[in-house]
C-alpha cells in the first residue's frame, strides 16, 4: 500500500515501478533468449483437454516465420484483424503481427454481419484472419458476404490452415523497427452502452501495464496461468498473454470457457492463478459444488471489468482456498488503472477497488465542472499516464470528449476516493439514478443485494418515473433452488441502505444480457423493460 494522506481526490503518480520501452514483439525475443527451453504456451480445447505446447524458442520461432510472410501481404503500419476464439494461432498472430510492424484489430467471434463489417471498415483493415466457424456462427461464409463489399480487405485468411497461415505470397522483406509508441493495437469498446469505438492502444502501454498487474498479482517464474478470458478482449490479449510473457510463466489457453472444465483444468494442470469476471467465478462455483475439485495448487484469482460484489470475494476465498484480487480500469487504459492488493486489509480488499497502478495518476473530478471534487466526494474516475489510449480511431471528436486538454482520460465511472488514496467505483456516469433531484448508484445497491442468501446475480438500473422523473429498478437471478421473497428483499435493502434506495420494482431472470467480456449491458435490460417485455416476471 502507497503511504499517502491526501486533502484532495487527486492521487499523484508513483514512481515504485519502472515504465520499460518495451514492445510486444520485443518480450517474446526477450523471454526466449532468456528461458528458451521453458513452456511458454500450452493449447486447452473446447472440450477442456490439452493439445498442443509450445516453448518459448518454439513460438518465437513460429512468430518470426509467420511475420516474414506478413510482410509479403501487408505493408508496416496496415492494420490486420483477427477474429477468433482462443487459439494458439491467435497468440502466435498477435506475435507476429507486432514483429511486421502492423495494428491489429480484435473481433469478437460471435459478431454478426452488421458487427463485422462495421469494425472492418471503421479500423480500415487491410486483411481479415478468421476461422471457418465457432460455436455454431458460420464465421468464414459471413466473411464472404462482408469482403466482398469492401474492397479495402486485400486478404482473407484462414488460420485453422497451417499452409494458408504462413504462406509467403512472394519475397519476405526486412522486418522493420518498431518503437514502444507505435499502435499495437485496436480494442473495440465492450458494448455495455451501445456500439462501440476503436481505442487505439501502443506497445509501452499494452506491455507495461501487463507487465504491473503481473507483478501485483505476485505471479512467479514458471507459474501456470490459466487465461480463460476472451483474447479479442484486453484481460486475455494483453494482461494475461503479455504478463505472463514478462514472468516468464506457462500460460494456458482455454479456447472455450466452461466451468466444469475450468475447474477440471485447475486440478490437473496444478494452475498458479487465473483470471474472471464475476459471471465466470459464480459459475465455477456453482460447478464446484455440483463436482468438487483438487484446487489446492490455486494461489490468486483475479476478478474485475463489473462489480465484484464482496460475499463473492469471500466465497471464492472460502471455497478455493486462494486470494481474490479486484482490478479495475477499461479497455482505453490498457486496461488497469487500479489494484487490491494482498496486504490491505479485508475491508479495503472487498470495498474498494484499491490504489492506482505505479506510474498512473487518479483524480476524481465534477462531471459538470472538470474540477477535483473533495476527499469521499462523488465524481468521475479519471486517468492519466502511460497507460491511456492514443486515441479513439479516426474519431476526433469522441477522443477529445474523453481526452481533456490536460492529459486527464474520463472513465465514464462514478467513484470516490478516501484520503489514502483508495478508490470506490460507485456506477456509471450514465448509469446514475437521478430519483426526486437524489442521486442514486447502482453499485452500492447491488452490493447490499449481492449478501442476500438467495441471490446469485443482480443489476440495478434507472428507467423513466412520470412522479420521480427516474427510479431504481432490480433484475436478479436467484440462486439454484431458492425462490425470491419481495419483501424479504425490501427488508434486507432497508438494514442498510436509505428507504429511497430500495428498488420500486423487482424482476427475476434466468440469465443476464452479456457482453463477450461477461459485463451486464445494463442498457438492454433498460431497454426491453421500457418495451414491457418483463411484465410477467416482475414480483
């Protein structure tokens, strides 16, 4: 823990850590140089068993023969997208790509037509490498529709297809220097408020911050690390793929996430730590108790990207026998901003989203003004340093939105942050319920919702009140076997929380709207109860 006392939301950058000119080409060469003969990559398929491994001289070795045949497709500075599930060959393609000098632009592999063609055109990408189909979405045919439409796509690839993937199409050139500035990719916001837009983020950046989280997260060499996050995604690509490059630790790379099989993998391959949202941790638990595992060899999980509630926390703890961690930030800041780390205390660890990333500045400033609001005062996360996006892609006016003339990344989030510095993240700055001229956030409601015994997942959000001009409603889903009591939530509401905090309506669901990175979209929840298609489960 940082040793500060502050007057003001404003925690200055601290310098413990080292901003490194790294590249992501780069820390391959570094790490195969240094512990060639260590695994560096091991294949975990769909149905949950191992395949293939690759050590570190190996799959630097594949990298360079795939970016000398780039270079006879794509000129450096081209960007190239992938879209794929979790696959060697997406790791060795994210390799590669930064050896050639090129951008690449992640897809998320259940996008549609209308997706893929809006991220193809928007990022401008010169090539497109896909499979020919993931979990029943026939990839490569709507592939064919989309290319065929624009002309600026000068490849198609498939990377199931060792022949096609590392073909030369003529003479291989020098690969060209690369510098930590460059753009090493673009990540598609996650979509939890509507379409989303191309953050453009560098090699210091992606690799840097990763290398931090590592660090936090007390990984060690050699460590077995299960990456179980989607690698369209920052949490997979970057942190997870790039830390453990930079620790020098076997990562496992699950294809598909399915509990049972994580747990399973867990047992069997003796994991070190791991990574999930929320969404993810319920259901391993979940599958744990149904089948219970050996998950002694678990050290640290890694939770974030929505609310972690803290009966999660403690239950996760409980259950595996590990340390829970919550990480926050977002994809237009590499993406983590802030960390718990193990030696604060349980209450900090469970209330907060901890202190801010070595080398990365946090205020909390007045959506209306831009100025830094008082100590425990309610405003907008911002951030600055290293870690923020060069730009939202071809999107000036979204980029200076988001970027102020002083450096300072708006989040979007609402928080506070006490006189140590520490951060609490309360909602949404669009999320936030105006209820009667009362700000209302959701977080700290789901938070109270989430030690209900009969809860297992819940989201608040805001729809429009003719009397309050905004209310507060609840959609949970309760746990296997129980059944929801209304007043007995009302009451559990009112033990902590104000009487106006307590949701005015209360609609149980199977299953939550996600993003492909486990987020609730809150705004179509909003939405289809604004349409009335929740009337026969509200209670």
């Amino acid at each position: 823990m940082y040793a500060v006392s502050l007057t003001e939301s404003h925690f200055p950058a601290q310098a413990d850590g080292e901003i490194l000119p790294t590249t992501v080409g780069g820390i391959l060469r570094d790490a195969a140089m240094e512990v060639p003969d260590a695994t560096a990559l091991t294949e975990a398929r769909a149905d949950g068993t191992i395949g293939r491994s690759w050590t570190y001289r190996e799959l630097l070795a594949d990298a360079e023969r795939l970016a000398f045949a780039l270079t006879t497709r794509f000129e450096p500075g081209e960007r190239m997208a992938v879209w794929s599930p979790n696959t060697p060959e997406w790791v060795i393609l994210e390799f590669a790509a930064a050896l050639a000098g090129l951008t690449v632009v992640t897809v998320n592999p259940a996008y549609q037509a209308k997706e893929l063609r809006y991220v193809l055109e928007q990022s401008r990408s010169a090539g497109l490498f896909l499979v020919q189909e993931f979990r029943g979405n026939p990839m490569a045919a709507l592939a064919r529709g989309v290319c065929a439409q624009l002309p600026a796509i000068r490849h198609v690839v498939d990377m199931d297809d060792p022949a096609v993937l590392f073909a030369s199409l003529g003479r291989a050139r020098a690969l060209p220097p690369v510098a930590p500035d460059d753009p090493a990719q673009i990540q598609y916001t996650s979509g939890t408020t509507g379409f989303p837009k191309g953050a453009v983020l560098s090699h210091l950046s992606l690799t840097n911050n990763a290398r931090f989280c590592m660090r936090m997260w007390e990984a060690r060499r050699g460590d077995v690390y299960l990456n179980m996050m989607p690698m369209f995604h920052t949490s997979g690509c970057a942190t997870g793929l790039l830390g453990a490059v930079q620790w020098r630790c076997r990562m496992i790379l699950a294809k598909l996430f399915e509990p049972m099989n994580m747990n399973a993998l867990i047992a069997q391959e003796r994991v070190d730590l791991m990574a999930g949202v929320p969404t993810m941790l319920i259901a391993m638990l979940e599958a744990h108790e149904r089948r219970p595992r050996n998950m002694s060899s678990l050290r640290f999980v890694i939770s974030g990207g929505t609310m972690v509630p803290p009966e999660l926390v403690r239950k996760v703890q409980d259950t595996f026998g590990c340390r829970l961690s919550i990480i926050y930030g977002q994809t237009e800041t590499s993406p983590g901003l802030t960390h718990v780390r193990l030696t604060d205390s349980f209450a900090d660890q469970t209330q907060t989203v901890g202190q801010a990333f070595p080398q990365t500045e946090i205020s909390i400033r007045d959506p209306a003004t831009g100025g830094v609001v008082s100590i425990n005062v309610v405003g907008e996360i911002c951030s600055r340093g290293y870690c923020n996006m060069i730009a939202y892609n071809d999107n000036p006016d979204a980029t200076a939105k988001t970027i102020d003339r002083d450096g300072w990344l708006h989040t979007g989030d609402l928080g506070t942050m006490d006189g140590r510095g520490f951060v609490r993240v309360t909602g949404r700055v669009k999320d936030m319920i105006i209820r009667g001229g009362e700000n209302l956030f959701p977080a700290e409601i789901e938070n109270v919702l989430a030690t209900h015994p009969d809860v297992a997942e819940v989201a608040v959000v805001g729809v429009p009140d003719p009397k309050w001009g905004e209310i507060a409603i609840c959609f949970l889903r309760p746990v296997a076997g129980r059944s929801i009591d209304k007043s007995d939530l009302i009451r559990h509401v009112r033990r902590d929380l104000a009487a106006p905090k307590t949701p005015a309506h209360w609609i149980v669901v199977d299953t939550f709207p996600l993003t492909a990175s486990g987020k609730i979209q809150k705004f179509v929840l909003r939405d289809r109860y604004v349409a009335g298609e929740y009337a026969t489960q509200t209670i």
